[in-house]
C-alpha cells in the first residue's frame, strides 16, 4: 500500500499531518493525523477547491479530480472531518473551514479522494517507480536532461513518488528519447528536501541538451544498509513510508538473487546465512518472499504474512551482491550421480509452483533452464522428491505429491523425467535424472506437489456456499480462524479473496463449534490486500483463541431495515438477515443507536428512541441486542452489537423509533411553497388556517431550509387537500426549531374543513427595518447567512418582482426614493437585470462579475403595495426585456409587456435615441448599436410597436411616441435589437484553437484582457464551460506575454458551479487591473466543433438559417463562418443543394431552389459559391465548393430554397411568391421528377389555392 504524508504542528502543539492511501505520492484517499490517530474526510461538500489544497501542500501541483464515495477504498477509524469549505488558497488543509474535528453524518463509503497533477514522473519504465525523468513544466511534461544530474537528485525524486530510494541514474535515452519541451534546468538537489520542486535549480547554458540525453532513474522500495556499498547490507523495505527491517525467515538464494538485480546489483555473492550486517533499529516485518529466482523485482515474488512468527533482532536479512559483474553459470548438467555444488550465480536450476491459487506453496512443478520455464515429468515422482522441491522452495516439507497434470498442464518444454531423489538433497538440481529435455511423456503427465506451508482458505456451511466458518489450511491441517480485532476490511478481504464479491460481516454465531485447531487470531487487514496472505496476525498457534471466538463470516448478504406497526418514519425496528425479518432487543438502546435507524430510512432526525415494544411486540427471531451505535454510521448493522441472534430478551424488550419527517409543503412549484401537510399517524393532515400565524410559518420555512415565510395564504390556494386535518392549533413562537416541538391547543370541533387548508411560501429574501414586512431593506439568505443587497442597478422593475415574489402586490415608489438605514450584515453585490414580469427574483438574470464594492448606505431597499392587486398590462405598461442574448441581459431583441403578453418592435425608424432608451430603462448602460432584420431571431406573437421617435432623453420607452398599440406594417423579420454599453461577452483569442487563448471580455463596447491573478482551477473550470469548451482547463502562464491597452478585471473568484462567469464576484471594472504578464491564457480541454453564432455549443444546424421567407422553411440561405453571416451564390445552385439544406435545417425535402435573390439581396460576406452537393450530405459543409470567401458574384445572385416542412406552413407563402409564381413553377416541375397530380399542377400554376397543403406530395431520393 502507497501512502503519501505531510506533516506539520498545529496550534497547542499538535501534531497534524496529511497523506494519501491507496494510490501513490499524489493520489489516493485523504487521511490526517489529529490527536495521535490517523481519520478520514467525508465527501459531503467535497469539491475541487478543498482538493486543490491537499494537492497544494502536498507539493503535488495542481489538481486533476476531486473524488467522493471511497474511490480509493474505505478507509477505518475515525472520519475527522466534513463540510469542508476552502477558498483553496490556504496554505493547511487544516486552515479551510469544516464542521468541526469529528463531525460529520457519514459513513466511511463516504471518504474523499484526490488525483494530482504532480510534478515529477518516469516514464517508460516497467512501473511507476523507473522510467525517463519528467517535469511538469506549464501543464505539459518536459524531460530532463542529464546534464549534471546527481543522484541525491535522484534519490529526491523516489522519495517523492513513493519509491524508496534511488539505485540507478541511466544517461543517455536507456528509456527511449522523449519528445516536447526539454527542461531548462538543473536541479540542485541536497536530499533533505521532500519534493524535487523544492530543490533549488540553475540555468542550463543554452543548445547543451537534447533527447539524447534524456536521464532516466530506477527507484527501489528496498535498500541495502549498513555495507561497504550500496550493493551489500542488511535488508530494508519502505512501507507507508516508513523504513523496516525484513525478517530472515525464508529468506533463501532465490530471493536474494531477485533483490540484487532488483537493485542493478548483479547476483547474490554468498548464502545468506553466512551474510550478517547487524541487527538495526527499525521495526522487524514478517513478509515472507517465495522467490523462483528468475523475477525482475521482489514485489513480483509470492508473499506471506498470515500467522508469521515474531523476529528477534538477530534474525534480519542480508544479501553481499556481485555488484554490476555479470556471473556465468556452472550449473552441472552432467547426469553423474556425484555430490552437486550449490550454484550462487544462475536461474538455471530455479523452481516454481504454478496453478496453485493464492498459494505458494502448491502447485504444478516448473524448473528454469535454458532461459525458459519447463515441466517435470511424473515418472517416478514421489514424496522424496517433492521434500526436495518444498525445500528448495522455502516450503516446508512436501505433505502429498500430485501426478497426471492435477494443476493443470503446463506448454513449453518438459525438462526433467525419472527424478530419482533421495530426499535430503538441498536443491532438485543434485537429484539424479535423465539429461535436461530427455524424456517420453506429455503434459498430461506433468507432476505437482502440496507442501507443509500450503495455505488454503474456506467457508463450511452445510447450506451456503458464502457464508459459514471460517477456516484455514496450514501444516497440512484445516483450523479455525478466531474473530478478536476482525473488521470490515478483513471480512471484505476474505470474501474477495473466496470470490464471494467485495463486502460482508462477522457473524457471532449462537452456535458455537470448537474445531480442535483455531489456527490464526487478529488479523488486521487494511481492505485493499489482495488476498488474506497478505494480511498480518498473531504468530500461527494451534490455540489462538477461545471456542466462542471462532470467526463465522457471511459475504455479500442482502440485509434490509424497516418499520412495523406505524408508518415510513416510526415504528418497531425490524431487520433481515438470512431472509428472515426480525426484532432488536431494547438493552443498551439510545438516542444514537435510533438515530442512525432515521439517517437510514431516510426519515431525517430522531424525535424518540422507543423501547419495551412501544410499537407492539414482534414475532419470529431477536436479531440483534446490546447495539452500540456512535451515531456516525450509514448503516444499523454497522453498529456494534452482541452479535447475530445473541440475546437473553423476549419480545416484549422490542425496540421502536419516531422520526422527524413531520411536514412538508405540498402543491406549491418547489418544496418551499405550497400547502402545509402534518404527519398524523403515518397519514398527512391538512392544517387548518384557525389562527394559523405568520410565527408558525417562518418555523415551518426553518425548519425545511427554505428561509422565512413571505406568506400564509387562506383558502385553498394550492388546492384541497383530502384525508384527515390536524385537530391542533399550533402556538409557535419562532424559537423552535421544528414544528413538531411548538406548543399545541385542540381547535373546537366542526371549525375545520379542507376549504380552509392553509398554504406557505418561504423565501430566501426579506425586507427588514420597515413598518411592515412588505416594506424595508433588501436581504438574501445565501449559505443560511443573510446579506444586504447592494442598490447597484436596483431598479422598479426589480422592486416589482421582489414585491410580486414576497405577495406584497407591486412597488409603490422607485427605489432611489427609498431608504430603510444600513444594515449590519455583508453586503451582496448581486446586480439583477428583471423585465418586471417574472415570478421570482431568481428567475431575473443577473450577474456579479466586475461588481464595484458598496458602501453602507448603498444598500436596496423597497416600499411594496402590499395587498393592491395591480395589472401589469395597465400600470405598468412599458416592461422591457431583451431576448436572445446569450448569457448577456444587456443585448439581445427588444420586446415590451402589454396586455399580458411579450411583443416585439419593428425596425422601421428604429434608430439609437431609440436604442438609448431601451438601455437606460433596462439599467444597461446608453445603447452602442442597434440591431435591425431580426438580428437575434425572429419574435413571435404580437409586434407591439412601430415607427418609434424617441428624442432619446426619455426614462422609458412608453414615453416615446410611436404608432398605436398593436397598429404597424412589419413581419417579425424586422423585429428590432440593441447591444448596450454593459453588454458582456467572453473569448479566447488565438490563431490556432478554438478554446485555447488569450481570454477577454467584452464591457462598455470594448474588448479587453482579462487578468490572472488568484484565478484557480473553479474559476478555470466556469470559463471553459462558459464558453462550451468543456468542464475544464487550466491556466498558462504563456510565454508571448502581450499588452492590450485594456485589462478590464482582476481577482476572479468563481466556485466552480456558476452557471456562467458572470456570476462569479471580482474586483471592480477597471481600464488597468493588472500588469502586462498577468493577462489570463487559458487551455480548455474541449474544443468546439466550428466557430459558433453564439458562446453555446452548435451544430452545423446551427450555422444555417433561411431569411426572408414566410415561413421557418423557405428563405434566403445564409452561413454563419469566420464569426458572421453571409450569403451562398446561386451559380450551379440546384435541387440537389437545396435539398441539403432542407434536410439540415430539420425542413424535410427541398421543393423548389431559387435563384436571383428570389428572397431579397443579403448583405455581408458571400460565403460560397460553386456548391456541388450529390443531395444526400448531411450538410452543406460536406459539399464541394470554392473556397470560402472567394466568389465572381453580386448579392443580387443570393440563393433560396423552398423546403416542404409542415405543408400546411406552406399556404401563406405560396400567396406571398405569386410575384414569382412562374418561375417556382418551373423550378419545381421541371427539375424534380414528380407525379404531379391535376390539382397540384393547378396550385403551382395559381398559387393562391391551398390545394397543396394535404400531406400527399412524397418527395424521392435523388442525385445530382
């Protein structure tokens, strides 16, 4: 297990510390050190910003993910912290606010996880820890070149990654030459520093590296200590970290030839029996290798630490290696029956059991030679021969020899047959055989063995295949396996390693067994072991335990919670174990226990913990009794408790609990608005409005999180209820802190029906310091905490909404006449562009970015009508909006309110003293163009006004004179539009991408940069989004700094889930935010398909449109490229173009094309000319044409199309084109192969009928 950790003193001189699990250096679960004990995170408000701090101080760079939900595992012990909340530039994981140490309402599935961008990696190797040195250099990976590159720099690195310590530096491209940046310095390091960006680093002279001489590095978790080099010593291993002491039990030749060339340190030069370097100081580990000799690393051998015996400090491994010198084997291959010398030097001779399980110690007999893996014949195997092969191998002595290929047949060469072993012998190579790859057998005869330190592993059940006792094979003898200090991680590594999926529990079993042999007892996995072998315990001991500690164990059982006897949320406590529901005993049953029994249900928090059957006694088993729950837990059953059906209670001790879940607001458009329902019983009850108070609603809104009541409404506002009514009043007093707890008197009988059912709505915003609640100073509950809003661009039709949002009728002043005092609470710099006619204040766009700070007195207020119910239509009959702007309230197409529905206005006279208007009425700045031919789309509905004349000094637009209402000579393609002064758009400017570049932003009709400075990866993350580029990014600090003369904004500070940039609060507007090389380039990591009308993702769809027809499907056609409109040429422009275009704009099939600006001259670029589609693209970018741009033609050649769409759509247009009805005609008689009936040749020919808007004309496929 890779554990990375940090450590650092606290105040009051704690020490606290942080590290990943489960991963590596840079990855894995979150842990932290406080009081002297390792805890997790939750993941509750778990988001990049908390992350990017853990990266932060464990120098491990910028973030990559955030994770929730134990990605990494669950860890144990105990959840130290939740609610995270880091602005993510503090400095300790520590400084960021949380709910406080040990608080928290999770479960460790619950834990959080990072993945860090890093600063160094080696690749190329065979793992993480060798490979070509890489840095992160700017957010791509940069080599390094071996220009005085040390090996203390070398040793910096391994440590860094987890890897132990350096054994080799490779000059040269020993791992292949990189490609990209090559880093441009040396790194100077001493060793004490903990990561290679700490290290202090020089120039390297200019035009001295290249590829070639890209320097690699071999890292090890082993190491050799207390020698004459580093290629002699005794044996340590790094584990989480820290450095152990590796105990010699079964440390043979094998596994000392594996470690010196793990090491780059040739092969073992003596026995290690006769090496000793010492005993050390460090913890002695039990691991136990079983090397064959030929593996690359030691990690790759089996390994053991179940039941490993405890190690005296004399007894620790140690190996003297050849060094770098390359040894030739003399191994013997004679077939002499003289006495054979051990070989020090040679894999030939080496074993191996293959097809064993997890076992290494059984298995079908392999034999190296000739640099391959072979078989033994089983002519003449027997029990001496395997004692020779167990030997050998560390095993033990052979407990039964296996013939006729019983572990499967092995491939490859056979090399041993007619094994004629003594037994005594110290290795198979001096048993007497036939010569190497002499024999007359096959595979199927291929000879296996199952030695003394076989190990085996199984659940005994006479009726479950995944649950029963546990047992263990070991000495050639099944055991028990004792339960004391067992837990979830062990039980979940056991049914993994039985293959009985990944989670289970301990059973203590009613019936107790007593096997004569209980084997192994206080196993502590940490849940990520691949097997149980792996897992330390107490020393094997034929009496581990007591007979009632025997371990039975049930894997991926289903296990349910109800309640019985009362409703979803109170009741008798009932669980299912072994398919059958049972009770639990109310010894030992408290409020914690109860509580987690809520959390699980989902039925909110406790109100009564219930014992002696309060919910009557239940039937059937007991399950569970003494449970001891912290109150942290997401289960019940991961309670303590006595164990599986162990109790001395009868039924009459039922447990039972009353959860919270008492109200609810129903009917309403969210769940903080509606009717208010009780639970009675298990059944909603309508609350009657008999002196129901506002004081009762606000606890109701509380207790919900939905803020304070706005309003309690009589009647039946939000419909009947049916069912029972709540026969109480309730008598709160807002101090409560649930409804369930105010005080109630009964309401006289017969008052109450459900035509008097009461209603709320709750609200995050409230006027206070007024002489009503529908009058004062404008505050927003954000987070729980209130804030004064800012009057920056509070207008009247804000103060409408906000009015109409808290049922306080309309605003009877405008805002700048009214003031209700300070306030005392932060002030919100929120500024809202509402038309007036919205529902809620949310429902307004607003906008935060480049907000100026506000005084004091600065702050809105607002004086509503209360209850005088006005009509829009007719008191404020100049509303404006601007609709189809984007993500910008400040452009977009004008429309006004009038007679309860949205219009649009006609272009004709429109002009800036207009446009100026508009914007001054919308608190959007003076206009700085306007925008005619229904720039931002077509309108629907009604066209409200024309001929506008404003003299352009007017408050609002009603002031100015036009036609009547309603009364004008336009089409909706010539709806007017205005982009204002505070208009905002967003891009990334470059030659090369779309959604990498220098990033600006458009204010006061003028581009500008914007600036990086505390910008991080949330506020990264909204840009990308914003401007459809994908969830992330990252910023560069480009090399070509530039220098616009205009830097608008500084200090972004977004926390990742605004909707749009906008959103996110900054420093104020201003010309010079920042320097020159603080200009913000951003990388994003999508890219746009194309170039985009608009900052939304498109389709080529998109980029189409047809203009100047009557209907959606017919008009001139017209491309978005290169950032505007234009027009197609009608030279070789035909039905198989057309057709093209139909299908791509969702029109069905093309009728008719039209050439000579059949729909009138556009205007701007002509895009194309010379299309040459086939007609069955799926868009017109798919065709042949000359190159964008390049074109002999007039506007006056501008292309159309006639598509069939909806038919009926078609009757208006085919009398609006009877100017040109000939030649439409024409186009489609002569050029599409139809059928044409008598009727839709007459049509055609006089196309003031409808006759063709039956459904009848069926358009075939054609080519061109």
């Amino acid at each position: 297990m890779l554990i990375s950790f940090l450590s650092f003193s606290a105040l009051g001189g704690a020490d606290l510390e942080l590290r990943l699990v489960n991963g590596n250096k840079c990855e894995g679960r979150v842990e932290v050190l406080y009081q002297g004990e390792w805890g997790t995170v939750c993941s509750i408000g778990w988001d990049e910003k908390d992350a990017a701090v853990v990266c932060k101080q464990l120098g491990c760079g910028s973030l990559v993910k955030a994770h929730q939900n134990a990605h990494f595992g669950a860890g144990s012990g105990p959840i130290w912290l939740s609610d995270v909340a880091c602005s993510g530039q503090e400095s300790t994981f520590w400084d960021c606010g949380h709910r406080g140490w040990g608080y928290h309402s999770c479960s460790q599935r619950w834990d959080a996880g990072v993945t860090c961008l890093g600063f160094v990696q080696l690749v190329g190797g065979d793992g993480p820890c060798s490979g070509r040195v890489e840095v992160n250099s700017g957010g791509e990976w940069a080599t390094v070149c071996n220009w005085k590159f040390t090996h203390s720099t070398a040793n910096v690195i391994c440590a860094e990654l987890g890897c132990g310590v350096a054994v080799s530096v490779l000059n040269g491209t020993h791992f292949g030459r990189g490609n990209g940046q090559i880093w441009a310095k040396e790194f100077q390091c001493k060793e004490d520093e903990s990561h290679l960006q700490f290290c202090p680093t020089v120039p390297i002279p200019q035009g001295v590296c290249s590829h070639n001489m890209d320097v690699g590095v071999i890292c090890s978790h082993f190491q050799l200590v207390n020698g004459s080099s580093r290629c002699e010593g005794r044996v340590e291993i790094q584990v989480s970290g820290v450095w152990g002491t590796l105990c010699d039990s079964h440390w043979d030749l094998s596994d000392a030839n594996v470690l010196c060339r793990h090491l780059n340190c040739g092969l073992a030069m003596k026995p290690p029996e006769e090496v000793y370097f010492g005993e050390g100081s460090v913890q002695i580990l039990a691991d136990t290798f079983y090397c064959s000799g030929t593996e690359s690393h030691l990690w790759d051998c089996p390994v053991t630490v179940l039941g490993a015996s405890s190690c005296s400090r004399r007894k620790v491994a140690s190996v003297i290696c050849s060094g770098n010198q390359i040894q030739v084997s003399p191994f013997n291959d004679s077939q002499s029956d003289q006495a054979k010398v051990p070989v020090l030097f040679s894999e030939n001779g080496q074993l191996r059991l293959v097809n064993g399980g997890r076992d290494p110690c059984s298995g079908r007999v392999e034999i190296y030679y000739n640099d391959t893996w072979g078989t033994i014949c089983d002519d003449s195997w027997d029990m001496s021969d395997a004692h020779v092969v167990c030997r050998q191998l560390g095993c033990g002595v052979a407990l039964k020899v296996m013939d006729s290929s019983h572990f499967g047949k092995g491939s490859g060469s056979i090399w041993l047959d007619e094994l004629s072993c003594f037994g005594n012998e110290s290795y198979l190579g001096e048993c007497p055989s036939l010569h190497w790859g002499q024999h007359d057998c096959s595979h199927k005869e291929d000879a296996g063995v199952i030695c003394s330190e076989s190990l085996d592993l199984r659940l005994v059940s006479d009726d479950y295949d995944c649950a029963g006792w546990l047992e263990v094979f070991h000495n050639g003898t099944w055991g028990s396996v004792c339960s004391n200090l067992m837990d979830i991680n062990t039980v979940s590594v056991i049914c993994r390693h039985l293959s009985c999926g990944n989670k289970g529990y301990l059973d203590l079993h009613s019936n107790h067994r007593n096997l004569p042999i209980k084997w192994v007892d206080k196993i502590n996995c940490q849940g990520q072991e691949p097997s149980l072998w792996h897992c330390p315990s107490q020393p094997w001991n034929q009496a581990s335990c007591f007979e009632d500690q025997e371990a039975y164990i049930t894997c991926g059982a289903d296990l349910e919670l109800r309640l019985v006897n009362g409703n979803k949320c109170e009741g008798r406590v009932e669980v299912l174990y072994q398919g059958k529901w049972g009770t639990v005993c109310s010894i030992g049953w408290d409020e914690k226990d109860a509580a987690v029994v809520c959390k699980q249900l989902g039925c909110g928090s406790l109100v009564k913990a219930h014992q002696n059957a309060h919910f009557g006694a239940g039937s059937g088993p007991i399950w569970l009794s003494d449970v001891a729950c912290s109150g942290q837990e997401s289960t019940f059953w991961d309670c303590g408790h006595r164990g599986w059906g162990q109790h001395s209670c009868p039924h009459r001790w039922d447990v039972g609990v009353t959860c919270l879940r008492f109200v609810q607001l129903v009917g309403g458009d969210g769940p903080c608005s509606g009717r208010v329902e009780v639970n009675s019983g298990g059944e909603w009850a309508t609350v009657c409005n008999w002196k129901f108070t506002h004081s009762t609603a606000n606890v109701i809104c509380a207790e919900l999180g939905c803020g304070v009541a706005v309003s309690v409404l009589n009647g039946t506002h939000f419909g009947r209820g049916n069912g029972q009514i709540w026969a109480k009043e309730f008598q709160c007093k807002e101090d409560e802190s649930h409804l369930q707890f105010c005080p109630t008197v009964p309401i006289p009988q017969g008052v109450c029906s459900h035509n008097m059912d009461v209603g709320v709505i709750c609200s995050h915003f409230q006027l206070v310091n007024g002489s009503s609640r529908c009058e004062g100073r404008v505050e927003i509950q954000v987070s729980g905490v209130w804030g004064t809003l800012c009057d920056s661009h509070w207008d009247l039709s804000d103060a409408n909404v906000l009015c109409r949002h808290l049922n306080c009728g309309l605003a009877m002043k405008p805002p700048e006449e009214v003031y209700f005092g300070e306030g005392s609470v932060q002030i919100l710099a929120d500024t809202f562009y509402c038309s007036g006619t919205e529902s809620h204040l949310w429902d307004c766009p607003v906008t935060v970015l480049g907000a100026s700070s506000c005084s004091r007195r600065k702050v809105a207020s607002v004086i509503c009508s209360e209850n005088i119910q006005a009509l829009l239509s007719t008191c404020f009959p100049n509303l404006l909006r601007l609709v189809n702007g984007g993500r910008d309230p400040c452009s977009g197409r004008v429309e006004i309110y009038y007679n309860d529905t949205w219009g649009t206005i006609c272009d004709d006279s429109w002009d800036m003293s207009d446009a100026h208007v508009v914007c001054r009425q919308l608190g959007c700045g003076v206009a700085l163009k306007v925008m005619d031919s229904s720039h931002f789309g077509k309108g629907s509905g009604s066209i409200w006004l024309d001929e506008l004349s404003c003299f352009g000094n007017e408050s609002y637009l009603g002031e100015c004179p036009s036609l009547h209402w309603g009364q004008h000579d336009c089409s909706h393609k010539e709806d007017a539009g205005v982009i204002c002064s505070e208009s905002l758009d967003l891009r990334l400017v470059s030659d090369d991408y779309d959604c990498a570049g220098w990033l600006e932003v458009f204010h006061n009709g003028t581009w500008g940069s914007v600036c990086s400075n505390l910008m991080d990866i949330n506020t990264v993350s909204v840009i990308c989004r914003h401007l459809s580029c994908g969830n992330k990014g990252y910023l560069d600090f480009h090399s070509n700094h530039r220098n616009l003369p205009i830097k608008w904004v500084d200090k972004i500070n977004c926390q990742g889930q605004e909707p749009s940039l906008w959103h996110c609060p900054s420093q104020p507007w201003n010309q010079a935010s920042c320097f020159e090389d603080q200009e913000a380039y951003i990388t994003c990591e999508g890219r746009k398909d194309s170039d985009c009308p608009t900052s939304r993702q498109c389709t080529d769809k998109d980029k189409l449109q047809l203009r100047g027809g009557e209907t959606p499907c017919s008009g001139r056609v017209e491309i978005w490229h290169d950032g505007s409109w234009g027009t197609v040429c009608d030279d070789s422009w035909d039905l198989a173009e057309a057709n093209v275009v139909c299908q791509q704009l969702g029109c069905g099939s093309a009728l008719a094309s039209l050439e000579g600006a059949a729909f009138g001259s556009g205007n701007g670029t002509i895009w194309l000319d010379e299309v040459q589609c086939r007609g069955k693209e799926t868009s017109l970018w798919d065709c042949p044409a000359e190159p964008w741009g390049q074109n002999d033609c007039k506007h006056d050649e501008d292309a159309g199309v006639v598509c069939s769409g909806d038919i009926s759509d078609l009757c208006p247009f085919i009398s609006a084109v009877s100017g040109y009805g000939e030649s439409l005609y024409e186009s489609m008689y002569e050029e599409i192969n139809y059928d044409l009936t008598e009727n839709e040749e007459d049509l055609l020919s006089n196309p003031g009928k409808c006759i063709l808007c039956s459904p009848s004309l069926a358009l075939p496929a054609y080519e061109h």
